[in-house]
C-alpha cells in the first residue's frame, strides 16, 4: 500500500514538494517519501518515544506549529481518517493549511471491497470494523467512498479522484480460504475491480480550490 501511495504522490507532485503527512505511525511511509525525495514533515497523535522526528498533531483538536503549519505543496493522510471522531472537520482543517491548486490524498479502508461486503452482512461490521476493532486500532469512523468523496469537496477541494488499492495480510490457510471466498463473491456477482493490489483500501486524490 506504501508503494501505491508514493506512485500516487508522484503523480500529483512530479517536481517534487513539501509534505505534510497527518497519522504517520512509526514513519514508514514518511521514510518511502523521503527516499523518493520529498520534504517531509511528519505527525501523529501519539508519536513512538524514540521518534523526535515526529511531531505530535490530534487531529480532533489540532494545534499547528512552525513545523507543522506550512505552507505545504500537500497532505498525505492514510489510513487515518478511520480514527477520527470529525472527519469533515479534519479535512477542513487540512484545507486551511493549503494554497489553491495544492494537494491532498487521503485513504480510508475499502468498505465496499466484497470480503468487507461479506462482513457486514454476517456481523454487523465491515472488514476491520466492529467491536473487536473500536478501542484497539481505534476505527470509530466508517467512511464508504462516496461519504469520503463528499466530505473531500464540502472541505473546499475539487478535481476529486477515487481509486482502490492495497491488500489483505492473510497468510497460510487464511489466505487460501480468503481466495476461495473471493471466487465465489466474484461467481454470485459480489466483485469489484482494483487499480492495485484487492483493492481493500479507498485513496481519494484532490486539488484545494
């Protein structure tokens, strides 16, 4: 899913920039970005102890910093929109830190990828969802793609672009069973094409207007 990400931020960025990247974890994603050369300023709610280079951000109560208020060429949140109590107010939040014609991607779990189908309709839940998943990740918001689409363009961006990437960790038998589940979604009429990967996780691309 890293990989898609930087293919996608050079696609916005092909010069190069300034990033900012919202929910950043361990840095994983910002080191790939730093790799394929761009600057950037990484944050996360609870940044790891031995990671100063993280500078902390709630993104329910933001307080920007010298560091973290820009100007940014973009912003990159991955898989992080999930955990957020007000995704509408974080994309405005992030709207206001950009210049018009600058860049955002976002990307939230896939809940219309058939496994996440499934899901919802044996328990209750998407993919990655429910009770066993609220406290610990933290995933408290679903976000189908058009709800993400929606909230993208109310925050005051435009040229707005949804595709799906990423795949399941399943390994072993788990994987095995999972083929064999994806098949027979595919046979019934359960199916949806990914542009990489299964397609379980929604990045939607966008230019502040």
């Amino acid at each position: 899913m890293h990989e898609y990400t930087v293919e996608l931020v050079r696609r916005a960025l092909p010069e190069g920039g300034r990033i900012l990247e919202v929910g950043a974890g361990c840095g994983a994603l910002a080191c790939r970005l730093r790799d394929a050369g761009f600057d950037v300023v990484p944050t996360d709610l609870e940044p790891p102890h031995d990671h100063d280079w993280i500078h902390r951000l709630d993104l329910d109560d933001p307080e920007w910093t010298e560091e973290t208020r820009g100007p940014f060429d973009m912003v990159v949140c991955v898989e992080t929109l999930e955990h957020v109590e007000n995704p509408r107010k974080v994309l405005r939040s992030i709207r206001s830190l950009l210049r018009p014609g600058d860049k955002l991607l976002v990307s939230t779990p896939n809940v219309t990828h058939p496994h996440s189908r499934l899901k919802m309709f044996l328990r209750g839940a998407p993919f990655i969802f429910g009770p066993t998943h609220y406290h610990r990740p933290g995933h408290i918001t679903i976000l189908p793609d058009w709800m993400l689409t929606e909230h993208v363009r109310l925050a005051g961006f435009e040229d707005v672009t949804v595709t799906t990437a990423g795949s399941t960790w399943f390994e072993g038998p788990r994987r095995i069973a999972h083929r064999v589940e994806i098949g027979l979604l595919w046979l019934i009429g359960v199916r949806q094409r990914a542009d990489s990967g299964e397609g379980i996780c929604t990045f939607v691309t966008a230019v502040a207007a």
